[in-house]
C-alpha cells in the first residue's frame, strides 16, 4: 500500500501546496478532515517551531500515521515583526485574508516612509506516536507593497512582492511558487533528512486508514 503521513491542516490551499512539494516522496498526503479529526490543538507557543511542534506531537498521539505541522507567518520588520506568529488571527478570530491584509496596510501606512522589508518563515515539524522527529525552517524574503496583486495563493501573498521574480506571491504560478516559497525552501530541508524514509513507510495500523 502507498505510504501515507497527515498534515495537520484543514486548510485546502495548504494542502494543495504540500501535496505538490511532497511528491518526490511518493506517499499519499491526508489532511485532519481527510481522517475527520475535529480536535483542536492549542497553539501557544511563543515562536513558530514551537507551535508547529505543538501541533504534530498533539495530533500524532491522536492517529498512526506521521503527522506534519506547520506554523507560517509574516514577519515584518517594520512592525517589530508582526503579524509573525500571530499571522492567520491578525484581525481577529472570524477574520479572513482581506481582512488581514487590509490590516497590515492600514498599519504600515500609519508609519511613513518604514522599510517594507519582510519575510515569510515556515516550520515544520515531523512527529509520530506522541514524538517529534524532524524540524526544519525555511524563509523568504519580499517586500510588502500597497496594493493587492494576483489572484493564486491565500493569506498574505498578494501583497508579498518576490524580487527576485518582479511579482507578487499571489501573481506566481504553481511551480514557480513550489520553487522559491518559504515553504519549498522548509520542505527541501525536510526531504534532505535520512529519518523521513523510516517515518513514512506503511505500518500496520497505517493499512487500516
């Protein structure tokens, strides 16, 4: 049977996003609503790897598969680094991506002539049976710019100008995204360990998903 690990999200566009940059793995990757895990694991951890570690090692006790986690978010230097950890609920609980974005700007607008200097940071952790396995970060560095840009990805990326391409996250297409994102970069780190192969090979209980 095909190998298969969770990723602790709910969220499509994430999972789309890891599927694509998993694929040299050749495992299938599930999300939480995939195996209709309702739980929720707390997230108080005060940086990023320590809620992505929070959230594998939580879900990981609950399933028998490997469980990876993410923590993303944009760190703006001119904020003092917000939105940072605090990314997905920077406008609050209900809030959604324009929400958040109009935010961010409505704040760097109060704070003329600040670098727009920022970065997206990822960090993954690998967990199984209760335990952590693996953790790995990767970054990107942009600049935010006044206006929304491009229709693809979610949260913060139409406003994250890449440089190094002339465009935005939102205006990049899949497979230049999977090349050059915070997460391609943290995914790569991942792939390089000589502990996943172990991880993800087919248990018994695994069979029974």
């Amino acid at each position: 049977m095909t190998p298969a690990l969770v990723l602790a999200t709910r969220n499509p566009g994430k999972l789309r996003e890891f599927q694509a940059l998993l694929e040299p793995l050749g495992c299938r990757v599930l999300s939480l609503g995939d195996l209709g895990v309702t739980e929720e694991i707390e997230e108080n951890g005060e940086t990023f790897a320590e809620n992505a570690r929070l959230k594998s090692v939580g879900y990981s006790r609950l399933l028998p598969l490997p469980v990876l986690a993410d923590d993303s978010g944009l760190v703006v230097d001119a904020l003092g680094g917000r939105p940072g950890i605090h990314s997905a609920r920077y406008a609050g609980p209900e809030a959604g991506d324009s929400d958040r974005v109009r935010k961010l700007l409505r704040e760097l607008g109060q704070l003329p002539g600040a670098p727009r200097s920022a970065r997206f940071v990822c960090a993954l952790a690998l967990s199984h049976a209760g335990s952590p396995r693996i953790e790995v970060e990767g970054a990107c560095s942009g600049i935010i710019i006044d206006e929304a840009r491009g229709t693809r990805g979610f949260g913060y990326d139409p406003v994250f100008f890449f440089p190094a391409l002339g465009k935005t996250f939102a205006e990049l297409d899949e497979a230049e995204k999977n090349r050059h994102s915070h997460r391609a970069r943290a995914v790569r780190a991942l792939l390089a360990s000589d502990t996943l192969a172990a991880l993800i090979t087919p248990s018994r209980a695994a069979r029974n998903c």
